[in-house]
C-alpha cells in the first residue's frame, strides 16, 4: 500500500521551463484523495518550487536544495541544514580559482559572481530573479548557505567538473550531477534520499509505502531507498536500471500515469 509518493520537478513533473499539465495536477489530487500524501524533492530553491506546489492544489512539504531543506506550502519547516561557513569560502575560492561559473543560495536568496548567460537561462527556467554580488560579494552571504551550483557547457564538462572537485575536497563536501550541465554542492550526507527519510518519518509512513519518481543523477538515491521506484522514460540510464517501473517520458505526462497505474490501481488492488 503506498502512503507517501514523492516526486522530482524538472524532467519528472514537469518539462524544462513548462508548467504542470492538467493531467499530472489532476493525478496529484486523485492521488490526495485517496489518502496518499504527495510531496516534491527537488534541487530547486523553495521559492523556485514554492508555485509549482501551489500549482497542485495541495499543501505539500517540499524537499528542497537535494533535501537541505523541507518546509510546507504553508510555510511550516520540517528540517533544515545549512553548509559551514568556513567550508563555503573555500569552495567558493576553488571555484573562482578554477574559473568556474559559481551561483550560490543562502537563505533562501539566489546570488551570482558574474551575470552571464548561464544567469540569465537559470533564472528564466526557475522563473526566480538572482542578485550578482562577485566573487569578494560571496563572502558577505555565507551564513544559511543550503547549496551552490555550478553550470558548464556539456555532460561531458560536468563529469570532469564534478570528478575534479570530489578529488579536491574528498568527502567533506558533496557534489552530483543533477541534470547534464549542473553540478550541484551540498553538504555531505545531504540528498534526496535524507530528504525522503526524514519526510517518511515524519509523517509516520515507512519507505516501504513509499513511491518515487524522478530522471535524474541527483534521484537516484531516493530510489535506492524507497520501496517502489519509477524512473521517466526519459531519465538517464543509470536512473532506469535503479527504478523498479519506467514510465512514459515527462512530454508525454508519464508522471500521471504511473501515478495511475503504481498507486491508485495498485492500492485498489491492495497491493
């Protein structure tokens, strides 16, 4: 029986810079009907995924920054865990000595070393607005820190990026790839997968009744610990070999069809 279905945004809900279809918002309140609470775990910032939320009628805990943080529609906040300082200076000094693109988060505000076109896509597919302070501007916002992001050109320059950086700072601090051309930075132990368990266990619901969808590297530990899994049809591979079920692709609303399909018509079979 699934209690608790728990969802990616991009990619998953909703396509790149697209609002939630009809479909997959009513699927979600089916979903709600029948007892199943619906959140979303997202790398977004929680105002970037705050009116995606609110798009689905629902008063939904969100998990955001890969699970540093997760807070309700209405505001309540359920856990929060922000970066060191001191760790965040040197991560932003490696990256500007690597002359890498650097966007930070702290408290809930998005802040910029440079505006560039890399900015100028994010805020628009976010639909948030940044602040550009510098690189000396970085260390005047390093308190509340719940995740940086930098953006490359290509997977490929991603990869590297992300193999670069986890040589640098070992385990100290945590970098993944969540989409082709980002590199997201949290502290360590901090993911979707923590995000999920501790919203599991707050709400009294065990990751056995719990289903997740999701298409990306950043997904795949949440998949890894929940009871059931479904992967997009146009998830990276690595994230369909981890799911239990591959649905249709997010184009073609397969966010509400396995909804269909792995919780309604499952729970109505009492499975």
């Amino acid at each position: 029986m699934i209690k608790l279905l728990v969802t990616d945004l991009d990619g998953t809900l909703l396509p790149k810079g697209a609002d939630v279809s009809a479909a997959n918002i009513a699927a979600v309140q089916r979903a709600v009907a029948a007892g199943v609470t619906v959140s979303i775990a997202t790398g977004r910032m929680y105002p970037a995924a705050l009116p995606v939320a609110k798009s689905l009628g629902v008063d939904v805990p969100i998990v955001t920054y890969n699970g540093g943080l997760i807070r309700r529609v209405s505001g309540e906040v359920l856990f929060e865990s922000t970066m060191e300082p001191e760790l965040v200076a040197e991560v932003v000094d490696f990256c500007h000595s690597q002359g890498w693109y650097l966007q930070l988060y702290n408290d809930n505000q998005l802040y910029f070393a440079e505006y560039t076109e890399a900015s100028r896509g994010y805020e628009a597919g976010q639909k948030v607005a940044g602040e550009t302070v510098g690189w000396d501007g970085f260390k005047e916002h390093l308190n509340r820190v719940h995740k940086l992001v930098s953006i490359t050109g290509s997977a490929e320059e991603t990869a590297e990026r992300v193999r670069i950086f986890t040589e640098h700072f070992g385990d100290r601090v945590a970098a993944v790839r969540s989409n082709p051309t980002y590199m997201e930075i949290n502290r360590p132990g901090i993911t979707k997968a923590s995000g999920v368990r501790r919203l599991a266990e707050a709400l009294g619901v065990s990751l056995d009744e719990t289903i997740v969808l999701g298409d990306s590297y950043n997904d795949l530990p949440m998949m890894q610990v929940a009871g059931t899994s479904v992967a997009m049809g146009n998830a990276e591979p690595a994230v369909k070999d981890a799911a239990t079920f591959v649905t249709g692709t997010c184009a073609e609303d397969g966010f509400a069809a396995a909804v269909e399909k792995y919780v309604l018509d499952a729970n109505a079979k009492g499975e």
